[in-house]
C-alpha cells in the first residue's frame, strides 16, 4: 500500500506511535543518529549506521549494496574489513552479520571494532577461517 493510503492516525492510535516529522528525522550532525521515541518520550530505536551486501572470489571483496561503506578489504582467508565512509561516534556499536557458502554451513563473527572500520571474520562449520562467498553486514548504535 502506498504511504499516501496509510491512514497515520488509525496507526498511532492502535499502536501508541505518531508520524515523525522531517525534522525529527533528520540528524542535526553527521555522528549523531536519529532515534525513534515513543509518545511518552521513551526513545525505541535508531537507525542502521551503516550496511554492506558483498561477495568475496578469490581476494576480491565486491560490494553489491552499501550505506556508509566505502570499501571492503581481503585480509587473508575469512578476515575482511569494512571500511567506513564516515566515521561511527564510538566504537560500542553492534555490528550484525551472515554470510552465504552455497550449500554448506558457514560462521561468521565479529572482529576488532574502531570507528573507522568493523573486522569481520567468516568460519567453516569445522572451525577453520574459510572464505565465504558472500556477506552481509549491518552496524547500529
């Protein structure tokens, strides 16, 4: 349903939620992330810092899709860097990921976090660094 149809106020009204505004939405500074608050002021959520769709061959990281990703780096068998377009406030951020290996089970886990970059590390199921052929990586804070 398109947003024009949504009728905003049936929707706060049935879920304690209102519309935000533009100015609600967008951040002051580029550090500072939009939070979400209840209509009692309790705040509920912010949005994702940055994400990364992207596949590995070889030693070739390539991303498919991305915000405030510049790059991914190949570090050695299972170990990538996400680069950061713009630099995260801290680094107590939660850093969110999966990864795809065709039919077989692969783990991924998170590495050293900085504010410029997030290390990311991907196993077989045997426990061994092992390349996968996909990711996808989220941060929040």
């Amino acid at each position: 349903m398109p947003i024009s149809q949504i009728n905003t106020n049936s929707i706060a009204s049935s879920t304690g939620l209102t519309t935000p505004t533009i100015a609600q939405i967008n951040s002051a500074a580029s550090l500072t992330p939009t939070l979400f608050y209840d209509n009692a002021g309790v705040q509920i959520g912010t949005l994702c810092r940055a994400w990364v769709n992207f596949t590995v061959s070889g030693s070739a990281c390539t991303s498919l899709a991305s915000f405030n990703v510049s790059s991914v780096t190949y570090s050695s068998a299972g170990v990538y860097v996400v680069n950061f377009t713009t630099a995260l406030s801290d680094a107590n951020y939660s850093d969110v990921a999966t990864c795809t290996q065709g039919g077989t089970g692969y783990i991924v886990a998170g590495g050293t976090r900085a504010t410029t970059t997030c290390q990311l590390k991907t196993f077989s199921v045997a426990g061994s660094s092992a390349d996968a052929t996909g990711v996808q990586f989220a941060a929040f804070r």
